[in-house]
C-alpha cells in the first residue's frame, strides 16, 4: 500500500481487522495491538493486503473505534 496511514488509523485498520477479520487475520490484529514498534512494522510490511481490504475507504473501517 503506497499510502502512508497516520498511527489513528492504523489503530482503526487493525480494530476493524479484529472485529470483521476470520480467526487468523483477527489473531494477527490482537498481535500487532501487543507488538512494539518493529513488529508492528513486521506485520504491516507482510500483509499490507489486510490494510487494504480493512483500511480506511473499506467498508469495515470506521471513525469509531470498536477495540
């Protein structure tokens, strides 16, 4: 993903990933929640597809934050 997402909605992506996501893609949510800095940088890089498809312009991504 070329665009640069601000730390709110990347919380609000991985909040919507949790919440509409299956058991996998919810379970990576809740890691990239406990993860530090790096690994949350891990897991944007090896599934930018899941900002994509749980991101803002998605029907899933809200202003409210569900988590």
């Amino acid at each position: 993903m070329a665009l640069a997402l601000s730390c709110d909605q990347l919380h609000r992506t991985w909040a919507a990933a949790e919440a509409h996501g299956g058991g996998f893609v919810s379970a990576l949510a809740a890691a990239w929640f406990r993860g530090d800095p790096t690994n949350r940088a891990r897991i944007e890089t090896a599934f930018p597809h899941l900002i994509e498809k749980f991101g803002p312009g998605s029907s899933y991504y809200t202003d409210e934050v569900e988590r």
